[in-house]
C-alpha cells in the first residue's frame, strides 16, 4: 500500500477541496469522486464551525483523515466514511439520513468510528506491567467492537491528522493525544502492518513527547527521509539488476527506518547512532535456502561487509524459530546497510507466525494470547491481499469473516477493560472482577442504565455492578432457560457458594448431635479431636458431617466415645479463638468429702451428665462395682433411674466445706463479633475458675459457647455468670 495520491489540503477552502478531489480521479472513478464531494458538501453543510475538542476544524479533520485513507488506496467507500466521520463530534449524525443518501454500510461504519472514539487509554494500573496488559485489553477491544476493521484503519488515520494538527497547536494537549497514541493506537498500527501510519505516527509521537530527542536524531541522521527513501531504491535497483544476472529469482524491497525506531533500538542496545547499521535496510526474498547463501555471496561480493555484522539464523534459528541471514555492509557512497535475506516461507512464519516482527518490537511486555495473535495474523494477510484482489466486495466479505466473535471487551467503572466469553451478563462480570462482588450482585448500571441482571453485554460497554452487604447467589443464576449466567467460570462459583452452605448446615447439625450424644453418656469433657480419631477421621468437623449424613451410625458414635473416654482422662479441648486457654482439671472429681446416710469415707465419684457441685441437692446412685455416683437431684438420668431401679438410690448431702474444685458445664449464647470469646475467658481469669474445655457453634451471626470450668461452689458460679451476661454482645448465660 503505497501513497500516490497527494495529500488532503490542510483547510477546508473550497477550491483547495475542490483542487484535491480533482486529483484522486487518476485512483478512483469519476463516479467516486463525485461521491466523495457529495459527502464532504453534507459534512460541511452540518458541523458548520464546529470543533474538535483539540480546537481543529471538523470540516478540516474530515479532509485530512480522507486524504491519508486515500493515500492508503483504500476503497471508495471508506473515503466517503473517512468525509462523514466528524458528524457524531458535531452531534449532527442521523444514521437514517445517511444510510438513504450514502447507503447502509456507509452509516454503519461511520457508528462504529463513533463507538471507537469512546475508547481512551486509561492508565489504571500502578506498574508498567498492569498498564501494558490494560492497554493490550484495549487493542483487542478495538478489534473487537466493530462489525467492520475498515474502522479500525479510518480510526488511525484519524488519529494520524489529529496529530498533525497538534503539531502547532497547545503543547500539553499535544504530549497527551501523543502518549496515547504510543501507547494504545501506533501498535495497533504496526500489528496490522499498516507501515506508513505506524512509521508517521510514531515519529510525530516521539516529535511531540520527546522532542530534544528527535531533533538530535535527526541533526544526526543529516539527511532527509526523502534522501534515505532514494538511497534505497537506488540499492533495491542494483540487487535486483545482480540477482537477474546470476538467475536467481527475488523479491527485493527496502525502507529507511524512521526516527522512532531508532530512538528505540538506540534505548535497546545501549548505544548511540554510530552503532547502528540497520538505518537503510533491504530483504530479499529467494525460493530456497541455497539461494539465501547464493545471494549473500552476491551481497558481500558487491560491497566490503563489516566484522562482527553477521548472524547466521538459519543455521542457528532463534528461539521462537526466526530465521533469515543479516549482514551489515558499506553500501553505495560509503553509507552502511544492511542486507536481509530469507526465504519465503521463512518470510510468511517472521511476518504472520510465532516470531512475528510486531512482538518482536514490542518485546515482553506485550502478554501473550495465541488466539489474538493467529487473528491479527489473519488481518495482515487480509490486507496483504487488498492489491491482488481485483473485486472489492471479496475482499470486504474476507475482513468481516476475520472478526472478533468469541470474546467481548467492557469496561470497569475505573475505565479497566475485562474480556468475558461473547454472551456473557452483568454476573459474569461481576464474577470476573471479584467473586465476592459475583456472590453480592443485585442489580446492574450498563453505560448509566439499569439494566436486567440476565441482559447480554456487548463490546465497549460500562458495566457497574450494584451489591449488598451481605448475602450470596440466587438458585435461578443456575437455570439455564433464564441466561443469568452464560460463562464456566461463574457458574461454577454460583455452585460452589451453594455447596459450601450446604456444608455448613450439614457440619452444624452433626455438631449438635454429637454434643447431645456425649451429655448423654456423661462425656462432655472428652476432646473432639480424639474423638473423630477413634471413630477414623482426621478432623471433627468431618465427623459431625459423616454423622448427619448417616454415613456414621449411632451405634458406631457410641462405641466410639466409649472408647476414646476410656482412653483419655477427660483431655481439654482445643481452644476456639487465641486468649482463651484450657487447662488439666484441678478437680479430684471423687466427692471425697460426700456424705452417704451420715457417712463419709465411701467410694463415691460424681457424674458426668450433670456435674452437681455444693450446695446442689444431691443422691447417690449405687453402681455394680464402681462405688457410688453422685448426681443433681433434678438430673434427667437420676429420673430415669429412680423409675426403673429405685432400690439402687441412696441419700446423700455435701457434708463439711473442704477446698475442692467442682467441673460444671455452662452455655453461653451471644451475638457473634471478634475477640467476643477472649473476653469471656478474661472473666474466668479474673475470677480464679479454670476452664478446662471449650466448644463453640456460630450460625446465621448467633453464637453459642459450651464451657466446662471448675467452681469452689455454687456461689463462684453465680457471681461468674453475671459478669459474663455484662460482656457486651452476650444474650444469655447459664449452667447447662
């Protein structure tokens, strides 16, 4: 694609647009250029004085941006488009008006080029990575929202006479438009191998941002790129003249490289610009690798190579397969060059494989996404053919069969782009941003719009997602029919919320069970931990969830805390929250000092089951073997007992006072917050009552603390209980 029409006046005059039109007749028809001065007069009749927020004319934009397609050779109908493409700036854009006058596609692309404007280059992360990957997002966003590239291209040009413009225009705008020309639109360019929008927009770039750079560039180069443009094809003449001569078929091209890339590769390798030999450059393309060495020896034989300036990668491939030969010569007039030669499938793999120049240029810090880079690899072969391709039309269907169908591209409320699977909802984006945010998502704002949560988005969208505090998913997220959620990743985090509830619920019953279970068999005091070990699993909470699931009877659960009580002597359990700490009981548990009928001295232990302590009403209950076990007279299991075996119960009363310890079970129910169980503990330190187990359930934000502690008696157990119901947050307390 090469410019040979002359360029677009720079104001919109009607005799220097007359002047201009008048000259791309040697390109298009004289039916085309009567289209265009068609569009330009309904332009011009509708943004009248209108302005670019840069402060250019938008009849003048319209004119330059006409004149750079035009250079490219594009198609008429994208230099009508290019004329009609100021009319949203101006708020005069009527897609019925002008599909009737200038036909469907026409205003469809002009909408597009308006979508695009949109897009801006938002600096949201804090490294040079987060920003790198942000302005990736955003190129393949470009690519992605349009129905038609041609959009992307009139977009660069755009840009390209914006630029322009600014060149004499206000500094700070100038260095702004530059940086986010640089950073999101020139690689776009260079992707797509349009090389003289890249070149010239690099160049004016670093013009405007670097400018004491460029001017010593150029003072150094000391030459025109017109000079450096002869020069090469003048060098291009003598290889093509050589190579007929010795038989060997060959596509020569060449380019003077522009000021940009040699500001980078200067930056790259360290040096200055007298260490550079690839300021003129050509490539020769041959059948075969013999002929890439035949023609090497031509190269060498013509003029001296220079030591040390050549690589051999097709002997010695790079990493990523790239081969070709490079040799750096004194060329004609004593200037170095250097000479490329491959051949050309090595050709097709450097300019549209793996080892494509583009991400050569852009190095590391461009991501890798191989489905992106086979695509844009398409859209440079595509417009690779637009020259060999006689018919319009087949070359318009092959653009569009290139597109972008897959992946969607939206935006945050910040400006950060997320690429989400085409279909996707507000959900799905919000699962992308964060799961938490996916678990509270109530409602969504697409571009400042309320919108159904199910509504499907589309490319360049501001999506914002509205939560609540709390809360998680709706089980209709699931329901396919109602297309709540279209992407994997979000539905499997919509299923993996609702199984870990049913977790919960299920960890929660088993609990409760198993605590009624060991105050039932006096077993309280055992640790869980033991506990769920006997009966074979690692940890308690998959013993309470085995046992609610009935894959743990009750009859196993039993014999499981018989045996883990007849191997442990009731060993503390393992503290709930940091500050509260268990210790060994201090109680002898014997009841030595008990009087059975008046009489001290006989065995006597207490029960488990309802840990009586003085001056608790208290009876005996006469085991076979074991001595006498004492409980509280309102215990359940002594109910039982006196119903059933009432000759076995026996009078019994504390007798005198001795210093002992008496364990008693109490609950504690309270509203859950942080350090709520240290402070509860803080209340038994202070008051001199050991704790010797602890066992804490919260649920639904409602706690409930099962404490063993040993109390001199009943009294120290009072007193403890009313400080403990003063602890902010506590609901109730009381002796189990």
């Amino acid at each position: 694609m090469v410019a040979v029409v002359r360029a677009a006046p720079g104001s919109a005059a009607p005799q220097a647009v007359a002047s201009w039109l008048d000259s791309l007749e040697g390109i298009y028809s004289r039916e085309d250029v009567a289209s265009f001065r068609s569009a330009f007069e309904y332009t011009h009749s509708r943004v009248a004085e209108a302005r670019a927020a840069d402060g250019e004319s938008l009849a003048d934009r319209a004119i330059g941006t006409a004149g750079i397609v035009a250079g490219l050779r594009l198609d008429p109908e994208s230099v009508r488009v290019a004329l009609l493409s100021v009319l949203p700036a101006a708020k005069a854009f009527e897609p019925e008006d002008v599909g009737a006058r200038f036909g469907s596609d026409a205003a469809a692309l002009v909408a597009g080029f308006a979508r695009m404007h949109s897009i801006r280059a938002h600096r949201v992360g804090a490294t040079a990575e987060e920003r790198d990957a942000q302005a990736e997002n955003l190129r393949k966003m470009l690519l992605a929202m349009v129905e038609d590239i041609r959009v992307v291209i009139l977009k660069l040009a755009e840009r390209l006479q914006a630029l322009r413009w600014l060149m004499s225009g206000d500094p700070a705008a100038r260095r702004d438009t530059a940086s986010e020309i640089l950073e999101l639109y020139a690689p776009l360019a260079n992707r797509l191998g349009v090389w003289q929008l890249k070149w010239e927009l690099e160049d004016l770039s670093l013009r405007a941002t670097e400018p004491d750079t460029y001017r010593e560039i150029a003072r150094l180069l000391d030459e025109r790129r017109l000079d450096r443009q002869r020069y090469i094809e003048d060098v291009v003449a003598i290889l093509k003249r050589e190579l007929a001569a010795a038989r060997i078929p060959a596509d020569v091209s060449g380019r003077p490289k522009h000021i940009f890339s040699i500001w980078t590769k200067m930056r790259r390798k360290g040096s200055g610009i007298e260490g550079l030999y690839d300021i003129r450059a050509v490539r020769v393309l041959v059948d075969d690798v013999k002929q890439c060495y035949a023609t090497l020896g031509i190269v060498h034989h013509l003029w001296t190579p220079l030591p040390g300036e050549f690589d051999d990668y097709i002997a010695k491939p790079k990493a990523n397969d790239y081969r070709s030969l490079h040799t750096a010569v004194i060329g004609p007039e004593g200037k170095p060059l250097e000479v490329q030669i491959r051949t050309r499938d090595m050709h097709q793999h450097s300019e549209y494989g793996v080892a494509a120049h583009w991400r050569y240029k852009e190095g590391a810090a461009a991501p890798r996404d191989p489905r992106f880079e086979d695509r844009i690899a398409w859209l440079r072969q595509v417009l690779d053919w637009k020259d060999a391709i006689a018919d319009t039309s087949e070359w318009l269907t092959a653009f569009k069969q290139s597109l972008f169908t897959d992946t969607i591209y939206v935006l945050t409320p910040q400006g950060k782009v997320v690429d989400l699977p085409a279909g996707s909802t507000p959900v799905d984006f919000a699962y992308v941003v964060h799961t938490s945010l996916g678990h509270r998502c109530r409602g969504a704002k697409v571009d400042g719009h309320m919108v159904p949560l199910n509504t499907p988005l589309a490319n360049g969208q501001r999506v914002e997602v509205l939560t609540v505090k709390e809360g998680g998913p709706s089980r209709d997220w699931l329901n396919p029919e109602l297309g709540f959620v279209n992407s994997h990743r979000a539905r499997a985090k919509v299923r993996q919320w609702f199984k870990a509830q049913a977790h919960d619920e299920t960890r929660a019953q088993g609990r409760a069970a198993v605590e009624r279970e060991l105050a039932r068999a006096g077993a309280t005091l055992l640790n869980l931990d033991h506990l769920a070990a006997k009966a074979g699993y690692a940890k308690p909470d998959d013993l309470f969830v085995a046992f609610a699931r009935d894959e743990l009877n009750l009859r196993q659960l039993q014999m499981a805390i018989r045996e883990a009580a007849a191997g442990t002597s009731a060993a503390p359990a393992t503290p709930g929250e940091e500050g509260v700490v268990t210790r060994a009981s201090r109680s002898t548990g014997s009841g030595s000092g008990i009087l059975i009928v008046g009489v001290d001295r006989l065995m006597t232990g207490l029960a488990r089951c309802c840990k009586p302590a003085p001056p608790d009403p208290i009876a005996g209950f006469v085991t076979r073997g074991k001595g006498i076990t004492i409980h509280r007279a309102s215990c359940v299991n002594l109910a039982r007992i006196r119903a059933r075996e009432p000759e076995r119960l026996i009078e019994a009363n504390w007798g005198a006072r001795r210093d002992e310890s008496y364990p008693v079970d109490i609950a504690v129910e309270c509203g859950d917050r942080p350090g709520l169980l240290r402070d509860i503990s803080e209340v038994f330190s202070r008051e001199k009552i050991n704790v010797t187990a602890v066992n804490t359930l919260t649920r639904h934000h409602l706690a409930r603390m099962n404490f063993t502690i040993e109390v001199a008696g009943i009294d120290q157990l009072r007193r403890a209980l009313a400080l403990v119901r003063e602890i902010p947050g506590v609901l109730a307390a009381g002796r189990r």
